[in-house]
C-alpha cells in the first residue's frame, strides 16, 4: 500500500513511495554522501520477486525497485567520485538478495 513520506533530502514535488521503495528511502537518507533524492511514478504490475535496478545518470542513478506488485523509480544524487556512487549502489543492492 502506497503511503507518503517527507524528509530532508526528499524532493517535495512527489511523496507518494511504495513499502519496498521505503525501505530503500530510508537506509539512503541516512548516508552523508547522497545529497537529494526524488521520488518517481509508481506503476501497478503483476505478481512478482522484490528486486532493483540502477541506471546512472549526471551526479547519481536511476533506482528502479520492484516491490510484490509495484515498480517505483527513485533519483539519487551522490556526493563525491565514481567510487562513492559505487559503494551507495552497492548499498542498496544489498538490500535485495
């Protein structure tokens, strides 16, 4: 079930986050090198294993994370070198076994 949810480094144009994008909202607001993070469309799909995927783009990545049956795409901007977006990417891979 969608919910809404604020934050300090949450965009305020879109608050709606599904319960699998949460949990992934949650762990990135709290790392000092991830500077904004915006909240994209969600989309009903069908049945379906949790999992994510990650798209670079100018200053971060693209989250597109997958829940039981939503898809929600979730911007993230990063602070510092290739190698810190790596390990923040990393980070939230982790989180889908």
């Amino acid at each position: 079930m969608p919910a809404h949810k604020t934050g300090r480094k949450l965009t305020r144009s879109h608050t709606t986050i599904t319960e699998r994008a949460r949990d992934v909202v949650t762990m990135l607001e709290r790392l000092p090198e991830v500077t904004k993070i915006s909240l994209g469309i969600i989309k009903q799909i069908g049945l379906g294993k949790p999992a994510v995927k990650c798209h670079p783009i100018t200053g971060g990545f693209r989250c597109i994370v997958r829940g039981n049956t939503s898809i929600q795409e979730v911007w993230v901007y990063v602070r510092g070198d290739q190698a810190q977006l790596l390990g923040v990417q990393a980070k939230v891979a982790a989180m889908f076994p």
